[in-house]
C-alpha cells in the first residue's frame, strides 16, 4: 500500500467536493488529527477506514481500495466509470446503480460480439448470427394473410380487427361451430 499517494489521493477528493477536514472526519467518523495524518501519509488507514472516508466524500469505496493497493484497478474504461465516480452530484448509491448498468450494458456488448466474431468464423454471416432480427421479427409485428398467425390470433386475421360479418363478437380466434346457423 502506497499510504503517501492514498493520504494524497483523499485530500484532492475533499479538496475537490469542497469538505474541509473537520467535516470530513465528522462524515467519516473519525478523529481530525487521525485524518490530517491519513491524508499527510503518516498514518495507513484500515479497509473500514477507507470506507468510512468514502462514504463521507460520496466516492465509491472500491476507487479508495484501488488507490490503496487493497484492490487491483479493473482493465481500463472509457472515462465513464472515473467520471460517475468523481460525480459529487451522485449520491453513493446512485454511482453503484449506474456502474452496475453500465458494466452489463459491457457484458451484453462483449457476448454479443464474441458470439459475432464466433458465427463469422465459422463462416455464418447472416444476420440472425449477428444479433440483427430479420424480416418481420420483433414486438409488435402482426401476422398478414399467408403467414403463421400469432396465439390466439387465426391466419390473415388482425388482432383487435371486429368479428367478420356472421361470427359472434368475442368468438375471433375460433372457428365457426359445426351445426345450425345462427340465424
């Protein structure tokens, strides 16, 4: 653990949200002398510490882990992640839930393309391999005359359209009962 660059590190960030000492250790619970020693390198601060300072300056806690060498820093990121955490806008929880968003929207996009890069290796280049829907696919499609009607919904029938003329309301999806007209 660096504990200069640590010490350095949390006095920019106070420094930055504009919290003096005095507040910050009242936040934080801990002592001013203790703080003023933490962020002048003289003292090495605990896990719990971290955290407690963390939560006073709304910083997350994992980026005082990283800086502390308690937490090796995760690969490098588009800025995104240094500037929701620097945010003195968000409050700790929102920086959490907006990095949790942001990290699956990550994951999403890297399966997406390994499993591109997977079906163009072997050599499927069409555009249900890349993720792409085709013709007619999605929400909110209807089945037209001479498709595959959806459940519920008979072929060439739109859904929510009036009964046709010698059917009972309410009866769309189902065929006309064998016997008798009714009338």
């Amino acid at each position: 653990m660096n504990v200069g660059s640590i010490g350095e590190y949390i006095r920019q960030q106070r420094e930055q949200a504009k919290i003096s000492l005095r507040q910050l250790a009242s936040a934080a619970g801990i002592s001013n002398p203790y703080l003023s020693q933490i962020e002048r390198g003289l003292r090495r601060p605990s896990a719990e510490i971290l955290q407690q300072i963390a939560k006073g300056l709304r910083i997350s806690a994992e980026a005082l882990y990283v800086q502390a060498g308690i937490l090796e820093d995760r690969q490098p990121d588009s800025g995104v992640r240094s500037a929701v955490l620097a945010d003195p806008g968000l409050a700790e929880r929102q920086k959490q839930v907006l990095l949790e968003i942001y990290e699956s929207f990550r994951r999403e996009a890297a399966a997406v393309a390994a499993e591109a890069a997977s079906a163009e290796a072997a050599g499927d280049g069409s555009e249900q391999a890349r993720g792409i829907p085709g013709p007619g696919a999605g929400p909110g499609t209807e089945a037209g005359p001479g498709t595959e009607a959806g459940p519920g919904t008979a072929a060439g029938e739109v859904p929510g359209a009036p009964a046709p003329a010698g059917e009972k309301a309410g009866a769309g999806s189902q065929p006309p009962a064998a016997g008798p007209a009714d009338g």
